[in-house]
C-alpha cells in the first residue's frame, strides 16, 4: 500500500481522499453507540424470562389445557410494548447523536475542512488543539502538545509530545495544538489494539440494574429444580399427568416477574424520548437513576452557572515603561484562541506583529497560565496566585472579577480584569436543587473572592469558601465535606474531590465543560455537559444538554426521581406475586394437598392487581426524593403481602377440607383472597391517594369484581355459596390483622438484618 507524505498547508487531494475510501482505509466507528434494531428485537425475544415461559406454554400445549396459555398473551404484549419503545428511544438518540457527534478538522486541497471523525482517511493531516479528543493515531508533524493518556492509561500525569511523536487515540489534548498525519484508522488504532487490556471503562453504577439481576440469577437457579420437585409430588397425589402439569406451571408463572424487566426498560426508553423533548440527549440509559439519587453536584462555574462568556472591562498599567497594548497584542496575535477567556483577551486588545517568536506557551490549567517567549523578552498572563508570591493592591481591589497577571519574566506589569456573566436562569436552577436537598458545591479555576462573589449572585447561600492551592493532600478531604465554594481547583483536584464525596457515600453530579473537567466528568456517578463543549467533555459525559444550557437540570432530576419511584413502585407488585408463588411451591411440593391455582386464574389476578396498574403508576408524575436501598424498599413492601397470601392459602386449604370444600371452590377462594390482599398492598403503595391513583383502584376492583362473577366459568371458579361468603368475610378480618402485623415484623427483620436484604 503505498502511504502519502503530503505538504502540511495542502493536505490530501481529492483523488487521493477518493482513493483511500475506496481501500477502505478510513475512520469508520468500529463501536455501535446503540444497538441495532434487529438487536433489540433479538434481545426482547430472547430472554431468560421469554425462554421458561415458553416452555412451560408447551408444557400446557401438550396435555391439551388450551385456554391456561392466556399468560402468553401477556408475555407477548409485555414483549411487544417493551420492543417498540426501546426501538423509539434508539432512534431518537441516533437522531440526537448526529447531533452532537464530534467533528474533526483537517487540511485538503490547500483549505481547512470540518469532517465527522468517520470520514477521516490514512494520511490525512489533521488539526488539534487544546480540548479535541484525539479520534486516530496520528504523528506530529508540526507543534507541541501536553496530552492526558488517562482514559487508556490510567496515568493523570500531562505527557509532552513534539514533532515525530505518537498521538493515542482515546487520549486528549490539555495544552497546546499541533498539525498531525493520520498514522491509523479505526481497528488499526491503539485504542482497538489494547482495548482488552488498558482502556479505561467506567463501569454502570446501577444499583436498580444490579438489585434486578440479582432477582434473575436467584430466579434462574431454583426455579427448574424447584419445578421438578413439585410437579413429582403433584404427581403422586393420585392426579394424572394433565392436572399435575397444570398446577406445577401455574406455580412457575407465579414466581417469574416476567413483566418486570420488561417494565423497568420500557419506562427507561419513555424517559429517554421525554428527555430529547427537552433537548437533552441520553448517552447512557441508567445515568437517568443515577441523576435521580445525587445528593451532590459539583457545579464547573464556568459554562454553568456564568454563560462561558467574557468581557474585558479594563486593563491597569503596574509600570509605565512597558506598552501593554503592544505586548499583549504580540501575545495575541500569536497564541491560540482555546477558551472563553483567550477569545475576551483576544477581542479586546489590537493585533500587532512586530515582536520576533522564539517559544510559545499555551494555555493549560495545571499551571494556569500562557504567554509567548520573544527576542524581546519573555511575557506570560496568567492567575495572579501562581505568578508571584507578593500581593498587588490592583490585584486585591479587582478580586470581586477575574483578575489576570502580566508578567515580564517574573515582574508583574500588568493586571487584566474580566467580567463574568451570570446565566439568566442559574438562581432558579440552584434554588431548586438546594430545595430538593441536594448539596451544591461550586468548583472553579478562579481566584476565591471572585467565586465567591458570583455564587453569592447566582442564588447560593452559607457559603463557606476555600482556596484549594492552599492545601497539603491530607487536608483536601475535610475540606470537601466541610465547604462549598472551591477556587484554584486543578482538573487532578477535581477528580480527587468528586472521589473524596463517592468515598463518602454520595452519588455525585458533575456539570462541566472544559478539558480541565474531562477527569471529574468520568468519575462522577452522573455527568452533565453542553452541546458545545470540547470534544473531551462531551463524549464522556452521560447527558448532553442540546440547548448548551443548564436550566433543564431541574426536570432532569424531576424525569428521573419520576423514573425510579415508579420503577420501584411497580417492583414491589411483581415481587409481592414471585414471593407468595415462591413459598407456595415449597410448601406444596411438601404437603398433601393440591396446588390451588391454575394459570388461567392467576393471569385473573395478575392483570387486575399487578398488570394494569405497574403500567398505569409507572408513568406517572412523581418527584419524590430517593430514599434507601431499592431493593429494601421493594422488599420492605412486597414481603408483608406474600406472606399475607400465603397464610390465607394455607388457612383455607387445611380449613377447606376440614368443612369439606371441593378443589374448585378452594381454588375459587384462592383467587378472591389473593385479589384482596393484592389491592391491599396497591393501596398502600397508592397512599397518598391522588384523583388518578383513586380511579385506577376503584375501577380495577370493579374490574376485578365483574370478571369473577362474568366469566367464572372461562375462569374455573364456582359460584360462592352461603358458607363460602361467610369464610371470605373471616378471611378479609384475618387477612388485614395479618397485614399489618406482617409489616410490622418485615421492618423489624430488615432493620435488624439489612445485609441480609441487600
């Protein structure tokens, strides 16, 4: 293959471009943001769920029960409705995605050309600067950069790289810029080659995704020899193969929550596609929980709460022998325009080009300052902090704005003082997460007066400050937990403080977006940028506000506390039934008795006291905060109705032969105390009842009612005669005095043993 060595200002031809797409020598994304759609269906299809009820449909099929695979229909409309609202979030995040996809800047046919990463082709020459993502291998041709290799690393440490050096994809620049040869493209690149080994993946934090597979691995491991159990005693109580067929599937269906993953995505897409109507796009499904637990944001000032935009206001001469029109129009003209206060410095003084260039010193915020060295001396601005050890009056006065230093060598000569804007809505923003009860601590580069000042403006009271710089390692953890406004604050520190709050058993919020927030963006539990943030910032954080403004916060957090609550809600309805459908297969796969249910009769009760109204809560608003561990909370509530069910089923099997029921009307009384105690627990979770919450329990029983006295006989259910009403008002009795006191133990054991419940 013969590789191009073309002239930095002209780049590739065309033809040569043309060339290399057809040898399929170009850039294209070797990592599928979303799955496909035949993925998505695969994946709903195929699940361990969709697999156990599929075989015990068969199990039914074959000894000719036809109508007990009613449960089907459910499991296919739970598929089908979870399919198509996965799909519809897919596309809006691609639709989104291209959005916001990063572009690359490269040099062909003698012009500067802005690209998708994907269009770049072997040899192309490309331009980086401070904040791009490094996309491609590439080798420096011209200029100097200070790299951070962390993501594919681990090392914080800045690398230099110069003329003839490697650039690592995945890595990105902190200083500097530079023209560069694309060396390889996509599978050939580092990033692809180590991946198995070296590149940095931030695993999901998802405590519901975990509690969830934690439920299907215990699910899967007992439910097949459990089954065989029960069905060989089923078996042996003198039934033939048809009926013991039938209550070992109905006791199977009962104890696999087969809605429930189901749900727990469903709701995850709806709130992905309710997001993109605020503009803001989801990279990673659970960060949506983890919004909706934070305790803590770290708040980046710049960009977040001020707008990114700064203003020059004046300029103090320390001496009058040097021309500081004339020196900082040399530096300007001669340093690069990387952020919002370069672009300031650079509108505001004229361009001159009379000082010959020996060295220039871009910008980093590791030591937080830029200048260019010149034949006629050497002159750096900068925080005044990190440039001289003394205290200038005009430095002191100015503090309540961005003050900057000019030096000649170590003399200051100069101050620059800047004005930073407030965003419109910042005040409503951090009023309303203080109100929510979350922590709000501000992070900035700048000096401590100045932010400060601008917290005190955006809204933030008790504001305790602390200039980080000042302190030794060992004191940075106490003064994380102890303050709220942090200046002088190094990408590293920001890192390091996000880790200190984690450590401390906070879920931590980062907004940013900057290359000095690149590392706390990927360490915090869920991180927040803009649309036109650097390239760095953006492909690492988990949401992206579209509208480049952080007002929408407040109906993120809203969107995910509305998530997770109902989520949770819901939960607590599908395991109430896998826990009474558990303990019923152990103790009848014991007893002498018959299983009294078939499956027909529990997707009766499902539908009305699980079905219908997971769907219904599990949209519905809901701003309550997060509280507790989500499956302690599932199973605080879930556990009391289980054991209710399973005393009524247990009370009436013994109690029912004693009076000499037959099977039908046990199973008949089955049913109807297991609605009852299901609508028991739906109202405790209803509470407090709303017009919607009230409406749906009066007319699910109504439902439920009309269905039992309807369609008894599609059913298997008997008419109640006078005994039989007579038991159920003894049982409606037991079972509320038995509600309560199952609740009351159920939180004494949890609180007692929480390990246990974890």
């Amino acid at each position: 293959m013969e590789r191009f060595n073309p002239n930095l200002n002209e780049g590739l031809s065309n033809n040569q471009v043309k060339l290399r797409i057809e040898q399929e020598l170009t850039n294209k994304e070797t990592s599928v943001p979303t799955k496909t759609i035949p993925q998505i269906i695969k994946d709903n299809i195929f699940t361990l769920f969709n697999f156990l009820n599929f075989g015990l449909a068969l199990a039914i099929f074959a000894v000719g029960s036809y109508k007990n695979l009613l449960f089907m229909g459910i499991v296919l409309c739970n598929t089908l409705i979870s399919t198509i609202q996965e799909i519809r979030s897919k596309l809006v995040i691609d639709k989104l995605s291209v959005i916001t996809s990063t572009k690359a800047k490269v040099i062909r046919n003698g012009k500067i050309e802005t690209i998708n990463n994907e269009d770049i082709v072997l040899d192309d020459i490309i331009l980086f600067k401070a904040g791009n993502q490094i996309v491609t291998d590439a080798i420096i041709m011209e200029g100097e950069v200070s790299v951070n290799e962390s993501f594919i690393t681990g090392e914080t440490e800045l690398i230099t790289y110069k003329k003839g050096d490697m650039l690592k994809s995945g890595s990105f620049i902190v200083v500097g810029n530079c023209k560069a040869k694309v060396e390889h493209v996509s599978l050939d690149n580092y990033t692809n080659v180590i991946s198995k080994d070296a590149k940095y993946i931030k695993p999901i934090n998802s405590i519901l995704m975990n509690s969830l597979n934690k439920i299907i691995k215990i699910i899967s491991i007992i439910i097949i020899p459990l089954g065989i159990l029960l069905f060989l005693n089923q078996y042996s109580l003198d039934n033939n193969l048809k009926l013991a067929v039938i209550n070992t599937v109905a006791a199977l269906i009962g104890m696999i929550p087969e809605g429930l993953v189901l749900l727990t995505s469903t709701v995850l897409a709806v709130s992905v596609i309710r997001l993109s109507k605020l503009n803001v796009l989801v990279q990673e499904l659970y960060c949506i929980e983890m919004l909706a637990r934070v305790d803590t944001i770290c708040l980046d000032k710049t960009g977040t709460i001020t707008d990114g935009k700064m203003e020059v206001i004046k300029v103090i001469n320390l001496d009058k022998k040097y021309n500081l029109e004339e020196i900082m129009g040399n530096m300007v003209n001669n340093l690069e325009v990387d952020n919002a206060t370069s672009e300031a410095i650079s509108k505001y003084f004229k361009k001159y080009n009379n000082y010959e260039v020996i060295k220039k010193i871009p910008f980093s915020p590791v030591y937080k300052y830029s200048g260019v060295e010149f034949k006629e001396g050497k002159f750096i601005y900068g925080a005044p902090e990190f440039l001289t050890k003394k205290e200038i009056k005009e430095v002191i006065d100015n503090q309540d704005n961005r003050t900057l230093l000019i030096c000649h060598d170590k003399k200051p000569i100069g101050v620059i003082v800047l004005k930073d804007t407030i965003r419109k809505n910042a005040k409503k923003t951090i009023d309303y997460l203080i109100s929510q009860g979350v922590d709000v601590k501000i992070i900035s580069g700048d000096n401590i007066k100045t932010v400060s000042k601008i917290a005190k403006n955006a809204g933030l009271t008790d504001i305790r400050g602390i200039d980080v710089s000042t302190l030794e390692n060992l004191e940075l953890e106490n003064a994380v937990l102890k303050n709220n406004i942090f200046a002088r604050v190094t990408p590293l520190q920001k890192k390091q403080m996000v880790e200190i709050l984690q450590k401390n058993k906070h879920f931590v919020a980062m907004t940013g977006d900057g290359v000095n927030d690149v590392l706390a963006l990927k360490q915090a539990d869920c991180s927040i940028t803009i649309k036109n943030a650097t390239d760095a910032a953006r492909n690492v954080s988990q949401l992206v506000l579209l509208d480049d403004d952080f007002d929408s916060i407040p109906s993120i957090v809203r969107e995910g506390r509305r998530t997770i609550n109902n989520i949770e809600r819901s939960a607590t309805l599908f395991l109430a039934k896998t826990g009474y459908a558990f303990l019923l297969a152990l103790i009848f796969m014991i007893v002498n008795f018959n299983y009294p249910f078939q499956p027909i009769q529990l997707t009766l009760t499902n539908f009305f006291t699980i079905g219908v109204p997971s769907f219904v809560l599990a949209l519905e608003p809901n701003n309550n905060r997060i509280k507790g561990n989500f499956l302690i909370n599932v199973i605080s509530r879930s556990l009391p109705t289980s054991l209710t069910i399973v005393l009524n089923i247990v009370l009436i099997a013994i109690l029912g032969n004693l009076i000499n029921l037959t099977d039908g009307q046990i199973s008949t009384l089955c049913v109807i105390m297991t609605g009852f105690t299901g609508f028991l627990l739906l109202f405790k979770i209803c509470f407090p009842l709303n017009r919607l919450r009230l409406s749906l329990i009066i007319v699910l029983i109504l439902g439920f009612i009309g269905t039992l006295i309807g369609f008894k006989e599609f059913f298997v259910l008997t008419v109640l005669n006078l005994k039989m009403f007579l038991f159920i008002l003894v049982l409606v009795f037991i079972s509320l005095i038995l509600f309560s006191i199952m609740s009351v133990l159920v939180d004494k054991l949890i609180k007692k043993y929480p390990r246990f419940f974890e």
